[in-house]
C-alpha cells in the first residue's frame, strides 16, 4: 500500500518569504534585511504605476527611489488595519508621481510666462538700463572727487550696509568725526550729482 504524500502549501513552508506587510512592520523597527526584500516584492509595481504616471522613465526612476526612501523612513506609520502594505506602498507611489507631474507641470507654465514676458517688454526698458547705466557712471565719477575718508566712509556705510559706528569701529575713529566725513561727503555728491535741497 503506499502512503499518500500531503502537500503542505507553498506559504506554509518553513522557508516561506515573508508577505509585504509583515516584512513592512520589520522595517518600522529597522530590519535592514526586511527592507532588502521588502524592496524587491513592490518596486516592480511601484514602478510599473509610477511610469505610467509620470511616462518619462529617468524621471519615473528618481520618483521610485524617492518613494523607497520615504518607505524607509516613514514605515512606522503604516497601520496593518487601513490597508494591506502593498496598498500603503502603491498610494505612496501614486502620491509621488502625481506630485512630480504637477511639479513639472509648474515649472513649464513657469517658463512659459517668463518667456512670454520677455518677448512683449517695452522698448523703453534699453532706454531705463541704458539711463541707470549712465546713473552708476556718474556716481562713481563723483564718488572720485571726495576725499579718501569721505569716500572710504561713505563706501563702508552705504555700500556695505555698516552703521556709522561700525563705520567708526572698522576705521578706529570717533564717532563724531565719521558722522562730520559722511556728513560732508554726501553735500559734495549731491552737488556733484546736481541733487535740488
């Protein structure tokens, strides 16, 4: 008589992978190896999804990694009761690639508007930078009649944004002889520069 062979199914076998969401709760705790095979159980459709999605396939494979990294970051907060693990990766996956859609989305729209803006600007806009070019040429012209104090005042107060007793600090003068070179600097540039009082 011969004996019956009992066939113990695949998933009961002592070598058995584990299923995603147990692997998924081993790496809420930091199982490095979890995650390696919990990795390859769902990047194939994660990536599948996500390639349909965002359709470019260097893009759609920065947006899988970005999904893995937040997969490993975030698998603490993955509750076996809202769903099964795959469903909690594929809507991270999906959350991912509508984001980077819309992101690309927005910087095309962007350029867009900026390119259109530069093809409709006024002609007066040559004649502005050419007057504020012809401005920066006289005020430093006329920075150069001033006295090497003055100026060198007038630079560290106003160009380098110092107040005047930094200004004071810097040059190791009192504060009341920096206030008399800006003071006297300025009334020289604005006569220079034909400023009406």
């Amino acid at each position: 008589m011969r004996e019956r062979v009992r066939r113990v199914p695949h998933t009961a076998t002592a070598g058995a992978e584990p299923d995603a969401d147990t692997l998924l709760q081993a790496v809420a705790r930091g199982d490095e190896q979890a995650f390696e095979k919990l990795y390859d159980l769902v990047i194939g459709p994660a990536f599948g999804l996500i390639r349909r999605v965002v359709r470019d396939p260097a893009q759609s494979e920065e947006v899988a990694q970005e999904v893995m990294v937040e997969l490993w970051r975030t698998a603490a907060r993955y509750s076996p009761d809202r769903g099964s693990a795959m469903t909690w990766v594929m809507t991270l996956a999906h959350r991912r690639a509508v984001d980077r859609v819309r992101s690309a989305q927005s910087a095309a729209d962007r350029e867009t508007r900026v390119s259109a803006g530069e093809s409709s600007r006024p002609f007066d806009e040559v004649a502005e930078i050419v007057t504020m070019k012809l401005e920066h040429e006289q005020v430093r012209r006329c920075l150069g009649t001033l006295t090497d104090l003055q100026r060198e005042s007038i630079t560290l107060a106003y160009y380098g944004g110092r107040t005047y007793r930094e200004v004071g600090e810097l040059l190791d003068t009192p504060l009341g002889t920096i206030k008399t070179r800006l003071r006297d600097g300025l009334i020289r540039l604005r006569d220079c520069l034909g400023v009406a009082r």
